[in-house]
C-alpha cells in the first residue's frame, strides 16, 4: 500500500517492498554483532533508532519510488539489531532476568497487535505514507532515546 498509493508504484513494483525490508534485515543481522563488539549494545540501539527515524523521516518527505524502496531496505538494516539486543540486555537484568525478558516479549506482542490499528485510523485520518513514516520516526525516537538512557 505505502509504494502504490505512497509513491504511485506499479503492483510489481510494489511487490518488491518485502523482499527488500527482509535483505535489509539479513544484512543488518550480519554485521550487528560485529559492530556491537566494537561499540557496546546501548550504542548501537542509539545509532539504530536514529537511522529509523531519520530513513522515515525522508521515506515521508520524498515519497518517489527508488527513495521508498531504498527507505524500505535501510530500514530492514537499521531496525534487525534492535530487538535481539534489547532481548540480551534484558537477560543481564539483576536480580530478576526472566521478569525483564517476560516484559519486553509482552512489549513486543503489544506492539504487533496495536501496531495495524493504530495505523489504520492515523492512515484515515491522514494519508498512508505519513502515518506510517510519522509513526516509525516517532518510534525510532524512542529507541534511540532509550538506548542512550541505557548506555
């Protein structure tokens, strides 16, 4: 929906918005855990959120389709590290992990079922591309608050 009533792509076109946030995600996992070596867990929230919100925010100012689709695989990289990691630094949670670990599972599944509505009224309400970059640039905000509350 967001490539063809967004930024006007063809169906097949289109359909190439998957493929391409699940390669951003393939990439971004294969080089996270090298780089949160380097640079620490927290750090690389920060740079993950920052990414989102800032991919977004251009996925919503310039809705052409190679910008989408590039927004689309960018997002996939910057986004694949953030819950793996939250999951790790939740597990060295002292003195209860499992209770830290349960809370960011229950986050994660509450997201997954508000996500779709809220984005259904914010696309009624505004237009598709804007609710979901607005939404995604506001949450990747958060992230990188967050990760820098934790570093």
């Amino acid at each position: 929906m967001l490539l063809r009533d967004g930024a006007g792509a063809s169906a097949a076109v289109a359909a190439l918005g998957h493929p391409l946030l699940q390669a951003g995600i393939l990439t971004g996992r294969a080089g996270a855990d090298r780089i949160r070596a380097r640079a620490g867990a927290a750090t690389v929230i920060v740079w993950c959120g920052t990414g989102v919100a800032v991919v977004c925010a251009l996925l919503v100012a310039v809705p052409a389709v190679p910008v989408v689709l590039t927004a689309v695989y960018l997002t996939g990289v910057a986004v694949s590290p953030v819950l793996p990691l939250v999951f790790s630094l939740a597990g060295s949670v002292r003195p209860d992990p499992g209770a830290a670990i349960a809370q960011v599972g229950a986050a994660g599944y509450a997201g997954l079922l508000a996500g779709p509505a809220v984005l259904g009224v914010l696309g009624g309400v505004l237009s598709l591309p804007v609710a979901i970059g607005g939404l995604v640039v506001v949450l990747g905000t958060v992230i990188a608050l967050a990760g820098r509350r934790t570093a």
